[in-house]
C-alpha cells in the first residue's frame, strides 16, 4: 500500500518553518512514505482539491483515501501515529 504524506506550506508562514524539521525527522523513519511538498501559491488547484484553507496542513494518504489530516505545527508522534493507521 502507498502511504503518502502532502505538506501544505508558503514560503512566507512561519508555522510551516518550524514544522519543517519535524517533517524531516519523520521522513528519515518513514522510508516507505512518499513525502509531497506542496507550495500553495504556486500550486492553487491542488491546494483547492483538497479545501486546504490553514497553513501548515498535512495530509496523510493512502490508496483508500485521506487517512488523516492535521491543521497547524503538528509533532511527530502523531504524524507517526497517522502513518501507522494508513499502513505505512
């Protein structure tokens, strides 16, 4: 199963600076994840597809669906959390 996790951020959000490294020291666990870096003023549509209206927003996937979706600097343990629930 693909378990995917797409990073919502802008260039200008401070959460989303301090929710980089989180996401980093995630990624470095999570081999099999695919890990999706989304700019929201370069890519509105996608943005839009899935409602993203706070920054930072994660969104944890797999081939069924979003599994889980956090709005704000979220820690590790629940993205971890998340990942386990969609198979990862």
């Amino acid at each position: 199963m693909t378990v995917t996790i797409k990073d919502f951020y802008a260039d200008w959000c401070g959460p989303c600076k301090t929710q980089d490294p989180i996401l980093k020291e995630v990624e470095e666990d999570w081999q099999d994840v695919e890990f999706e870096k989304i700019d929201v003023d370069e890519e509105k549509d996608i943005a839009n597809d899935y409602s993203v209206r706070s920054l930072p927003t994660l969104v944890v996937e797999n081939d069924e669906g979003v599994v889980e979706r956090f709005i704000g600097v979220t820690q590790a343990d629940k993205i971890e959390t998340a990942l386990e629930e969609a198979g990862a």
